[in-house]
C-alpha cells in the first residue's frame, strides 16, 4: 500500500515539477536533489515560515523547525503560517508552521521541536541534516547554530531582515569565512525590530536562491545587502582567507546567557516539568503551567520554565544562589 502511494506522489511530482523543471535553472537532477535535501530551519517566524513554504512548494521533502515563541497580533502582517484568527492564538510558531507544512504537503517529514536554541542542543539540531536555512532574529541564537554547521562541515544559509533592508550570505567552511568572521554578537540586542511584510519575501526567495546555487556549485562567496524599496541589491565579495576564529564548543551541564536584558539559562535537562513540579525550592511556588511553560514566582523574580528546560528569569535578576537552586531540583 504504501509503494503504491509513494508510486503516485512520484508521478504526481513530474506534474507538479513540470515547469520548475523546465527552467534555466533547475532541471531533473537538481530537483531530484531538492527532494533529497533535509533542511533544518531554527526560527519559525515570518521568516521561516517564508522559507519553509518555499522550500515545500519547490520540492523539499524533510524540514526540521525549531521554536520556542509563541504566536502574537503582530507576526501576522508578515508570517505566511498565520491567518488572522490564528495570530490571536497563544500557539507555538512552531505548532503553527508544522500546520501550515501538512496543509501544504503532507507527504513532507516535519520534525517540530519546541524549545530554545543554544549551545546545549544546536549540534543535536544539526544531526542529520545537509543545510541550514537561517529563521532567526537575533545573533546569538545564530552564532550557536553557525558554530555547530561549521563543525559539521554543512552551509548555514545566514538571513537577516530589519525595515526595508535584508541581508543573505552563506557560511561554509572551506568556501567561505565562519560566521564569527562577519558578525560580532552585540552584549544586548534589540527585540520588536520594525519589519516591512515584502522585505520578508524578498530575503526568503534570495535565501533559497543561495541555496539552490549552492546545490549547482554556483555560489560566489558574498553578502548580499537588499533594500526593497530602491531595489538595490549589492554584492559585496567575502574571501575565505584570513579566517583565525576559534570555534570552541561548549561543555558543562548549563550556561547562563543574557538576551535582550534578560537573564536565561541554558540546560541540558528536558522534561522537567514534573520534576520541578514535586521538588520543594526554598522560595520558589509553582504559579501558572501549561503544555509548554511554566512560571516559577521565587520572592522578586518569576521564572518562565521551558519544556525543553531553559529557564528564563522574566522579572528580576535571578542570582547565582538562585538559579543553583533551580538546577539542583531539575537535574
Ligand atoms: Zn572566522
């Protein structure tokens, strides 16, 4: 039974590929590769979800997205994953991408994983997967994947968008300079850029371009920088030379980060709902839990837990004798 349906979706692909296939750009190897390629995307945004969305329409068959926010009122203008209604939701981007994913194709493999992303787990999020398509919004969380990718020896397909301007690069090693090269992680960063809805687009397909001339072995090394408004597009070549950046993993069993002011502490515990649940923390009384969070109040400080166990200390400061306490009844 199952030969026969995949016998049909085979057919059903000459069909659907006809034109893309009759381009100058992709013909049947190359889109037999697009079906092969298995692409995680951090970051289910508008971004990711612009990518995502294009990826599956052009034939992509595995995807693995990774987010930890949830939906709110203003992704909408921008997020192709979200109809009006469904921006109201409290649901996870990721829920929400995985949905409009199956609503696309739902013979693509998602692998939805919600959660942050640090460096406890980009190298799982890596595992397995032939590229990564850049979903993120903040340098921080990119600098952890582009690490890992580098170590894995896979392109990391970088995408930045704020207002009317975007930015695509790639990051492979041997090609390229490492990410450390180009960006320097800023000690704090904005949340709440203003985005225009068409730069979103427009960064998504350049994006996939990079990809697709990654697949025919045709991307020159370069950062392209957009503004859709002008229309501009310029292309400023990158050398791989003169790449002296250490690319040091990080060990130990959690790291405590700072993002957008607020302290956050990576672990490498999941599940930990219950067991925070019966443990007894001087100070701390359960406040709120659902599926995907909860909160901690502990004196002047709440704590949003995480499922994927990454705590964030919403309000207040949280310090050491603190957050040593939390990490005691979880591990
Ligand atoms: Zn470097």
């Amino acid at each position: 039974m199952l030969t026969r349906v995949s016998m049909v979706v085979e057919e059903l692909d000459e069909a659907i590929f006809d034109r893309q296939t009759r381009t100058s750009i992709i013909n049947n190897d190359l889109q037999d590769s697009i079906r092969r390629l298995r692409v995680l995307i951090p970051g289910c945004g508008a971004l990711g979800s612009a990518v995502a969305s294009l990826l599956v329409r052009m034939g992509v068959r595995f995807l693995r997205i990774v987010d930890y926010d949830f939906v709110e009122p203003s992704n909408y203008p921008r997020t192709s994953s979200l109809g009006l209604l469904e921006s109201l939701g409290n649901t996870p981007k990721v829920i929400a991408c995985e949905s409009m994913i199956r609503r696309l194709n739902p013979y693509v493999e998602v692998d939805s994983v919600y959660g942050w992303i640090s460096s406890m787990n980009a190298k799982e999020l890596i595992d397995g997967v032939d590229v990564v398509m850049d979903g993120l919004d903040n340098l921080k969380a990119r600098s952890f994947i582009a690490r890992e990718a580098w170590a894995a020896g896979i392109p990391y397909v970088y995408t930045g968008v704020s207002d009317r301007y975007y930015n695509v690069t790639v990051f492979k090693p041997g090609y390229t300079p490492c990410f450390d090269c180009i960006f320097s992680v800023p000690r704090e960063e904005k949340g709440g850029i203003p985005v225009l809805a068409p730069t979103v687009y427009v960064a998504a397909s350049t994006a996939v371009i990079a990809l697709v001339k990654l697949l025919r072995n045709d991307w020159k090394p370069a950062l392209l920088v957009g503004d859709v408004y002008s229309g501009s597009l310029e292309s400023i070549p990158l050398s791989k030379e003169g790449c002296r950046c250490k690319q040091e993993s990080v060990s130990g069993e959690y790291i405590v980060d700072d993002v957008r002011g607020r302290k956050v502490v990576y672990t490498r515990y999941s599940s930990v709902f219950s067991k925070l649940e019966h443990a007894s923390i001087e100070g701390c009384n359960l406040a709120y839990r659902d599926a995907w969070r909860m909160i901690l109040s502990c004196g002047r400080n709440i704590i949003t837990v995480y499922r994927d166990g990454t705590l964030l200390c919403s309000t207040g400061k949280c310090d050491d004798a603190l957050i040593s306490r939390l990490i005691g009844a979880i591990e």
